[in-house]
C-alpha cells in the first residue's frame, strides 16, 4: 500500500539552509513607529495591495493589478521545493514527498519620494550596490516602496538604473503606510503625506528587524549596511 | 511744475496690439465642472498656490517656495512697460510716464499626471508642437498643470523636452483643483485623486475658454488644435 508523506520542511527540518535565520541572531528594533518587533506586517494591513512598478502601458495590460501583501511577503507556490522518492519498503512501496516550505526573507525599505534628494543619492544607491550582499544572506527580495505611483516609480528606479536589482512597489494611496503608522506630513517640502525612511526585514510576514529614521532627511538607521547587520 | 500722468494703458488705449482679444472673438465653453466662463481662477481658488516644477536640490535652494495664483494668472510688475516723455509744456517741465499695464494672457491645460499614457503621448506634445502659434497669438505662458510634486513633473517634463516651451506647476495636494471641481477618482488606475483632463484660456485671472473632457482617457475637447481655435 502506498502512502504518502507531507512535511512542511521548514518546520521539520533542522537544516540550517532552510531555516537560515540563526537562533543566536540578534533581533534588532529601533523603531518610532507602531509596526513593532513581531508584527505580522500582513496582518496589520488587511486588505492593502501594493502596485508593483511598471510602465503605463504595462498597466494598462496588466489590468492595472495590484499585489497582495501576502504574495510579497509570504511564501508562494513557487516557494514549494518538491522532492519525491520512490523505493521500497518491505512489501510495501513507499512514496515520499517532502515540501520544502522555505520562509520567505524580504528586505524592505520605504522612503519619502520618487526624485528627491537623500532618496535618489543615498537610499537606493546604497541597496542597489550591496544587493549582492542581501541575496548571499539568504534574501529573497529586496524591496523599495514609496507613496507614489506605480508609473512615476517605475520612471525614476529605471534612471537611478536601480529596476534590475531592486523591486519597487507604489503605494499610491498610502494605505499601507497608514496602516503601519509611517506616514509623515512632508507639505512643507511640497510632497504632502507621504511615507516616512524606514527598513525592515520581513520573514514570513514577521518583522524581525525595523528601524525607521527620526527625520526623513536621514539615512542613520535605514540603509543597507544597518541592516545587513542584522539579518 | 512737473506732474506725472500714469494711465492703465489697457483701459484707456484702444490699441490692438494691447487688447488683442478681439471684441469678435467667439467665446467658448464646454464645461462639465464648476469652474465656468468667466470665473475670476484667482478668486476660485483663495489662498491656493502652485508648485513651479523643479529639481529637488532647487527645491531645497528655493525653500520650497511656492507661486501665488496671482503671479501667475495676473498682470506682475515684469508686465509694466514704461513710456517716459519729458518735454516743455508752456514754461513747466512735464513728465508723462504712460504705464502699460497689459492683460496677461495665459493658456493653461491640467491632466491625470506625469509618466501616464495619453498625457504623454499626446496631450503635452501637443502643446508643445504649436508653442509658436500660442506665442503668435500672444499668449505670455502655456502652463501644464498636474496633481504632482514639483520634482515628478520636473522629471518628466524634462524626459518630455518639453520645459523650454510649457511651464510646469505641481498641484502636490490637489488644492487647485478641488478649489475649481476638477478633480477626479483615478484609483482604478493606480493613481487616486487626481486632475481631469481639461484647458483654459484665462486673460487677466478670468477665464475666457474652459474644456473638460468627460473622459480623463480622450483628448476630445482639450488639446492644442481646440484652444488655439478659442484665443
């Protein structure tokens, strides 16, 4: 008789490849915001979609879809690493299939706007140029999200000729920010709402790692190298 | 005994070279907002102003200034012309100083936003195309207005080649627009709140022409070829 074995890798496996984030590791949290240390980053936004970067006419073929934020920050089907085998068991042939469900490791960083100064000189630059540092630690996606839109965000991370290496999210509305508390009121610099400098790493949903800077101006706490500290 | 004679030139000359609105010219209107023929733009939108397009480091250099409706809209001292005649009257120097203050003649045309589809391909470089025929028929600026931060439209307006001919001005957070009802809920494209599609023939902060599209997608009523038709 046949039979079938499921195990959910991550949670079955003590291999250290699938569960990369090492116990020892410090979990940092320097945070102003009231997205905390643990929270589940989907949850606390129900309901929001981001609006993946792309030109005006790929949103019009696209529908103008939008991404859940479970499809960012969670682990999809493609995520599912089969591995089956066949053999013999006694009288029995035995088949296993063993999924490996691999937490999913994005880093994150928000900022208040497609062409202005810290974020087009700093911010991105900065993870664009360690980008290969991020995927050697394990990092699924590196992620830029801004309250822009979509098309304007795709405009500016095609000229800092950052699209390659980095995926950029508009959240033109800024329902996300809103719902993680990380909106600032930049009117005064003729931006409006937009989001505050922020970064996080995001396993599974869970904010492991978030710091968000005091002034939007700054890049003390959210560039790359802080982070790659912590993951 | 000298005395000085100062006349608004506009009112008390009947030259046509400086009231070039013919008395014949057909008055246009296709209106589906509130903004109608004859609204003062100024008065519409009390203590609005908008956000001369620019880079961010003139941003920072400019202090975030922003620009009056007045100024734009309005006759500005750089409008004055003096005349200045000093000649023998009797047994008195007599010094006339004819100032010449003239309308201030202003096309402007609003539209959904930077890097969309139809505002770039069409309806900008439509304006941009017949910058002569606006300058022949003496028009002081074609101003493209959007619901953008200034850098964005900077940004794109420079991508367009198109910021020798249209100035650019940012309606960051709508006022503008909200102030004259033309505004429109794009969020089904990925935008939000943004402008119709829309042009105005404005002389002195009174508008002269008005023309709304009902769709922000058609370029029906509010391009170039309509409104050169309407000065």
């Amino acid at each position: 008789m046949a039979w079938v074995v499921a195990k959910r890798a991550a949670a079955a496996s003590s291999s250290s490849a699938m569960k990369s984030v090492s116990a020892a590791a410090a979990i940092w949290m320097r945070s102003y915001a009231k997205v905390a240390l643990g929270t589940d980053i989907v949850s606390a936004a129900p309901n929001v979609s981001l609006q993946k970067a792309r030109t005006w006419d790929e949103g019009v073929s696209s529908k103008f879809s939008t991404t859940p934020l479970n499809h960012i920050f969670k682990v999809e089907n493609s995520n599912f690493h089969f591995a089956v085998f066949l053999h013999f068991q006694t009288s029995n042939l035995v088949l296993n299939v063993i999924i490996d469900l691999r937490d999913k490791k994005v880093v994150i960083f928000g900022l208040p706007g497609a062409y202005t100064g810290v974020c087009s000189n700093k911010h991105v630059p900065g993870y664009k140029e360690n980008i290969d540092k991020f995927k050697a630690k394990g990092i699924d996606s590196v992620i830029c999200v801004a309250v822009n839109d979509p098309y304007t965000l795709n405009a500016w991370a095609e000229k800092l000729q950052a699209n390659n290496a980095i995926e950029f999210y508009g959240d033109f509305d800024g329902s996300f920010h809103k719902s993680l508390d990380l909106v600032t009121d930049l009117s005064s610099a003729l931006l409006g709402t937009r989001s505050k400098r922020w970064s996080a790493y995001v396993v599974d949903g869970k904010v492991k790692a978030l710091n968000v800077e005091e002034a939007p101006s700054d890049v003390k706490v959210s560039g790359a190298d802080t982070i790659l500290g912590q993951i």
